[in-house]
C-alpha cells in the first residue's frame, strides 16, 4: 500500500528479482538491507534512460532531466516512481531475458506512481505542478511502452478495444494534466522545464512548405460530408476539427523535420487539441473516428525507433483493421502502407 511518504517506501519491494550480475560476479545479498533492483534502475535512468523521454529537449538540456527531474522526484514520491518505471521499461526493452521481472517492477512503481499522481491532481498548486508537467511527460513512454511489452510477454494480442482503452486512457490522462497545468502556468513558466515548455508550445510557421501527405489526411473530410452526417453537425464538427489539428501535427513535424529539430512533442499534442465530442465519437467506436486514429497512427509511426513506440502503431492499425467492417477498409490503405500492416 503506497504511503504519502516519499522514497522510503521503495525499499518494500524485494530485491530477489534481481538478474543481473554485480561487478564481481555474484550479487549483492538480500540481508544487506539496499533494494539494488531500485538503485540499478535509478542509475539506469540517469545514465541512459532520461536522454530518451520524450521531452523534446535538446542535447544541452538533457541535463534538466538527468539531475533535475531526479532531484525533484525526491521531493514528489510519483514523479521518482515515474522515472524508476520507466528505467525499467527501458531496460526489458534492452535485456529481454529480464523482461518478466523488470515488467513486474514497472508495473509496481506505475502503479503506485499513478495512484499518488492523481491525489496530486487533486490538490495542483505551485509547490507540486512542476513535478506534475515533468511526470506527464514520463507518462508517455510508461502510456505506450507497458501494453506493448505485455502484449509481446503474453504472446497475444488483446484485440482493438484493449488497444483503445489503452488509447483512451492516454488521451484522457495527458488532456487532464494539460487543463490543470493551465492553471499555474505562471510557475511553470519560471520553472526549470520552461524551455521544453515553450517549445512544445510554439507554432512553426514557413510559408511556402510541401508538407509531405497532407492530402491524405485532407481526404477525411470528406467523411464530414457523408449523407448520414449531414443532419448531425455537431458529429461532422467534430471529425472536422479533429482532422484540422491532425493536419496540423503533420505539418509541425514536416517543418521540425526539414529543420533537423527534435519534432516528438508536437506529435503528442494531438490528444490535447482535439475535441470533446471527437473523444467520445472514439469511445463508441464510431467507424470515422476510427478510420481519423489510423491515420493518427501513421504520424505515430515516425517514432518507431523510440523504444517506448516500437511497433505500437502497426499494432493500433492492425487492431482498427479487423475491427472496421469491408465498407471502411478503403480508408485505411494508406495507414496499413504507413506502418507496414
């Protein structure tokens, strides 16, 4: 049972988990008291893992999350649970051989992070919101990395509605983070994490610019102006403004990427940007809002070679493929060629 206290209470789990061999060879025994699978994650994390996340920081502000972050987390039990899942995470990815018991950890610190995370969002104020953005921002890699490794350690697949709910779940989550974090943006804007702020934030602009598939995504509006959304605005609104934010994520990172700038950030802002009603349309796996994720999922696929995405965006196309009926198949040719369903 997860306390309020802060990192005391990471000495419960057992150690006995551990697989890895020490440097002389034999490992460290139980009775000396030190949780070493923690201490091994913890040194992962600020060895390896921070320069990952998706931050969008750059080379020089790695630093923010390799001693900052750690530092805060400290002060703040989910955030120093968010950066030890995501170690963990991190390291299965790297060591297969250990992804039970290193799965088994994650999930112990995400779950107990998540739990002290949501009493912090009841409670946002200046002295935790810095703690808040910098854990929503681990929370993507721990969002799409944990069903991906446990899909792949049960060796099946759950089908489209455990991939929505997971999906779901995400969109939720960061839109919620987001719409509280509005409220001391001020202290966010002071605070150490201020640059990656600002340029998640800010519109790229460049006049003349090709973007690359725009007229895939152009094309689903044409899902607007079916016949049976032509008594029902406020569905065709939705869908509308949904593929507007899309076209818009695609053209952000289209121009970061001609720029040879870091454009992860931008593509995660998608879920914040998009409507309500698109959310809910989504929830009751209305054909179009499906048919929209896909090509979400595309734009997806351009993170493939992070470790925390691998295959998750061929996984969710396949998923709306044998969910969608033979009249909707069309709409997802490209998304399959996207992600090589």
């Amino acid at each position: 049972m997860s306390t309020t206290t802060a990192h005391p209470t990471l000495s419960r789990s057992p150690s006995s988990s551990f697989t890895g061999p020490s440097a002389n060879g034999s490992h460290i025994p139980n009775s000396s008291g030190l949780d070493v699978v923690d201490l091994e994650l913890l040194h992962h994390y600020t060895t390896f893992t921070y320069k990952t996340l998706p931050s969008g920081a750059t080379s020089d502000q790695h630093e923010l999350w390799q001693i900052q972050v750690v530092q805060l987390g400290f002060q703040h039990e989910f955030l120093l649970r968010g950066t030890l899942a995501a170690a963990a995470l991190h390291l299965s990815y790297l060591h297969p051989q250990r992804r039970e018991s290193l799965a088994l950890r994650a999930s112990t610190h995400q779950t107990m992070a998540l739990r002290s995370f949501h009493e912090a969002l009841n409670r946002v104020d200046p002295s935790n919101c810095v703690a808040i953005f910098a854990f929503s921002c681990i929370l993507v890699a721990l969002t799409f990395a944990t069903p991906t490794n446990s899909a792949r350690l049960a060796g099946q697949e759950e089908g489209y509605l455990g991939a929505q709910k997971e999906i779901l779940d995400w969109f939720y989550m960061v839109r919620g983070c987001n719409s509280v974090l509005q409220t001391q943006w001020e202290t966010l804007s002071r605070s150490f994490l201020a640059p990656l702020l600002n340029k998640a934030m800010t519109q790229q602009t460049a006049p003349s610019h090709d973007v690359h598939d725009a007229d895939r995504v152009t094309d689903l509006l044409r899902l607007c102006s079916s016949e049976s959304l032509s008594q029902d605005r406020e569905t065709a609104n939705a869908y509308a403004l949904a593929i507007h934010q899309l076209l818009n994520a695609y053209t952000q990172v289209s121009i970061l990427n001609e720029r040879k700038q870091d454009f992860v950030p931008v593509i995660f802002v998608w879920p914040i940007a998009i409507p309500q009603t698109y959310l809910k349309l989504l929830g009751e796996r209305k054909p179009e809002a499906m048919v929209i994720l896909a090509h979400y999922s595309a734009l997806l696929q351009r993170l493939d070679d992070q470790w925390y995405m691998k295959g998750w965006a061929r996984y969710l196309v396949k998923q709306i493929e044998t969910a969608l009926s033979e009249e909707w198949q069309p709409w997802l040719c490209w998304p399959k060629e996207a992600t090589g369903v």
